[in-house]
C-alpha cells in the first residue's frame, strides 16, 4: 500500500513537473510588443501584439508627419507589420495583384470620398513563390486606419502567423469633439458598434 502511493505521488510530481515546464517554455517562445499611434479622429490607437521570438524590430517614419511603420523581421525573411494610414507597406504589390478592384477602392478612397463606416478588410494570398503574405486594415473612422500584415511566411508556419495577426489586441481614444461636429455619427451604426465593442474590451 506505501509502495502504491509513493508512485502515485511520484507521477504526481513527475506530471507537476512536466506541466510546468511546458508552460514556461510556451510562455518565453513568445515576446508582447506595444506601440501607440495617433490621429485626428482616432486620438489615440494602441496596439498590443503577440510575437514569435527571434525578430528584430525597425521603427520607420514616413512622409511629413512622421507617420509610424513598424517592421517585425525574422532571418528567414518573414516580416510581420504594422502601419498607420497613407503607408506603402510591405505588401503593396501583392495587394495590387491579387486582391479584387472593390477591396482596392475600399482601402484607397479618394480624397473627396468621405467614409462613415468602421470596418476591417482582410486581404491575403500567395506569391510567385508560394509563400503567404495577409493585410489586415481597421478602418475607424473616416479617414483614420491602421494595418496588421505579414509576408514571406511558409505554409507550416501559417498558423503561427495568422495567430499573431488575428489576437492582436487594439485599444482606442476618439476624439469626442471631432465627431461631435460630424452630424451623420447619430446615423452611424457600425461607428456606434465599434465603440461599444471597444468598451466590452
């Protein structure tokens, strides 16, 4: 009977053991970056991202504003990013390529065109050289967007990369008076949703 127990207890131990160091393991192979963009109607828009570590990050600046470009890259020439608005990213000629005239006009509105509607558009596919490339954008309000993106990505890691993309967390401050003034927002609905599911985070 004492014999019994000690290896219950000693499975009991050896199981413990095991948990917690797949649990370490899973919990350092991942690093969390954060960076924070702002804007005129979004003020404020954060984001939290959950990477695969080994990457080297670049902060680029474009254009007069100094508009933020963060570039995630890994040696084997995957690169995960994120972009605020009026950005060339990465994934420019592949979009061009492969997504659909309708998406293209959706994401690139002329300058007159004035968008009400808050919603995300995924574009994403193959290259030449059959690896995976994805854009995501999160159009807020108007003309403030963002995007989440990768490129070069093999297909055993599309998984990995497509998780990275699709539980990014984002956080965002409006700016009260600017859409106070915009007489249309009442007749928002899909604003009116965005901002609740913002609050529900």
């Amino acid at each position: 009977m004492k014999g019994e127990n000690d290896m219950k207890r000693t499975i009991f131990i050896v199981l413990t053991l095991l948990i917690v160091f797949l649990f370490i393991g899973c919990s350092t192979a991942y690093k969390t970056e954060k960076e924070m963009f702002y804007g005129s109607y979004v003020k404020r828009f954060r984001y939290k991202l959950k990477l695969p570590k080994g990457y080297e990050r670049n902060n680029l600046s474009v254009g007069k504003g100094g508009l933020g470009y963060y570039v995630y890259g890994y040696t084997d020439s995957v690169m995960v990013y994120v972009s605020g608005k009026d950005v060339i990213t990465v994934n420019n000629d592949n979009i061009r390529n492969h997504a659909s005239k309708r998406d293209i006009k959706r994401r690139s509105p002329g300058i007159n065109q004035f968008l009400m509607t808050c919603d995300t558009i995924t574009i994403e596919g193959k290259d030449s050289r059959n690896l995976y490339w994805k854009e995501v954008t999160y159009r807020l309000y108007n003309d403030d967007y963002y995007r989440f993106g990768y490129i070069n990505v093999k297909e055993t890691d599309l998984d990995k990369f497509n998780r990275v993309i699709d539980n990014v967390k984002i956080k965002c401050v409006f700016d009260e008076e600017w859409i106070a003034e915009d007489r249309q927002l009442s007749t928002d609905s899909a604003f009116q949703e965005l901002l609740k599911s913002l609050d529900d985070q």
